[in-house]
C-alpha cells in the first residue's frame, strides 16, 4: 500500500524493505500480516531509487480498480521482483 502521493523514493523504500523480508523470510509467506522495519543505528539512508519505479507508479494511477485481498477495491498493478530464496523451513 502506498499513500497517493507516493514517488519514486517511497517506491523504492517500500520495494527494498519487502526484498529483506524476503531474503530474511524466503518468497513465499507461510502466513499473511504486517511488517513494519525501522533502520538499524542513527539517520535512516537515503534508499536507491528504481530506475523503473517512475514507470509502475505512473501505471498505477491508470490503472482499473481490482480486488485486493485485506485492503478492498483499489487501483493496483503487478511487479515482479527477483527471487531471494530465504532460508528453508527446518523439518
């Protein structure tokens, strides 16, 4: 979810706290909730902005209304971000 003032930046931060998550937790979650991340130490870093992320947010103000599971009927759009892997469920 993002607010409808996003950008790029917020694109992006949003994108790459989702990556650690996933790389933390594999790409596929076992179960649905909230994650919430804060950086570690002093003054939080200024995230890499995608060179794409322009593009999808411009996609996502065009785009239809769709079902979201939780949240309801909202403009949405797919993105696919590389596979992390994660660690594997121990037996």
């Amino acid at each position: 979810m993002l607010r409808p003032n996003a950008d790029s930046a917020a694109l992006s931060a949003a994108i790459e706290q989702l990556t650690l998550v996933r790389r933390i937790q594999g790409d596929t979650a076992s179960a649905s909730g909230i994650v919430r991340t804060r950086p570690k130490g002093g003054a939080a870093r200024a995230p890499r902005v995608l060179p794409w992320a322009r593009r999808v947010l411009d996609d996502l103000h065009r785009a239809p209304r769709r079902m979201v599971s939780g949240v309801g009927m909202v403009p949405a759009v797919v993105i696919w971000l590389p596979p992390q892997r994660g660690r594997r469920p121990q037996p």
